[in-house]
C-alpha cells in the first residue's frame, strides 16, 4: 500500500458527510423555534391588531395545525395565557430570571423567558404554542403543570 492510499481513504466518506448536513435531506430542524417557521398559516401579509381579542382569534385558530382538535385544548389555553399575561401582546414581567447566567424576562402573550414583548401578535403565539408542543406536548399538560407550579 502507498502512503498516500490512507490520506485519501477519509475523504470520501468526509465528503459525503458533510454533503448529508449541507443538503439536508429530512429537513431536520435545528432547535424548535426553526419549527414555527416550519408551520404553515403564518403569512406576513396578515397582521394581527394587538389586542387581547384578535390574539385569542388567532391563537384558537392555530390549534388545528398542532393537532389540537379537541375544544378542551382550546380551554385550556385560554386558562393558561389569561393567569400567564391576560393576552396582552405587551406584557412584560420585571422581575428577572436567571438562566444559564444570562438574566431574562418574560415577556409576550405566553410570558416566554426572553420573548420581546414587540414583537407582532403572530409571531408571540407561534412561539407560545411551538414551546407548549415541544415541552408539554398540548395545552391541557402545560395548565395541569401551571396549576401545580405557577409558571410553565
């Protein structure tokens, strides 16, 4: 065998590697807030009023595209982000959480540590509802641990 046989044996399979990971093929999304981008129904066209109303509209309108048939999930939503912000896309929590060193607020709709309150009324309860799917798997297990804990 030739020295230079064993420096170039590694590179194909490198290469094909790096190839899986530049193409990704099973659309694998890097952490689950690229999820949200991920859902359909979010067009930039429509702009949601920044209301309490108009954000429970959208939000009840999203829960189909997570699987979120059932009216209890609805219900439970409506619980959980009512004791959370009241549906207020301005809501913003003084009080500082400590997370890996770094202080964060809560802020938005679903008082999500470091979620900025100006952001548009879609985008807080894509997040919301990204967070709840990925932690809890539904509304109804997010407000069963509120309950509990008083935060979720």
């Amino acid at each position: 065998m030739r020295f230079y046989e064993n420096i170039f044996k590694p590179i194909p399979s490198f290469i094909f590697v790096l190839g899986i990971i530049i193409i990704n093929p099973f659309h694998i999304p890097p952490d689950p807030v690229a999820r949200a981008e991920d859902k359909p129904v979010i067009m930039k066209a429509i702009l949601v009023e920044r209301t309490p109303e108009a954000a429970k509209e959208f939000a009840k309108n999203r829960l189909d595209d997570y699987g979120w048939k059932n009216p209890v999930e609805w219900e439970c939503l409506l619980s959980l982000w009512t004791r959370e912000s009241n549906w207020r896309p301005d809501a913003y929590n003084k009080k500082a959480v400590y997370q890996n060193g770094e202080k964060l607020h809560a802020g938005g709709i679903p008082q999500i540590l470091g979620l900025d309150p100006d952001l548009s009324v879609e985008e807080q309860v894509t997040r919301g509802l990204v967070y709840i799917e990925h932690r809890y798997s539904n509304p109804c297990s997010a407000w069963r641990f509120w309950e509990r804990n008083f935060w979720y």
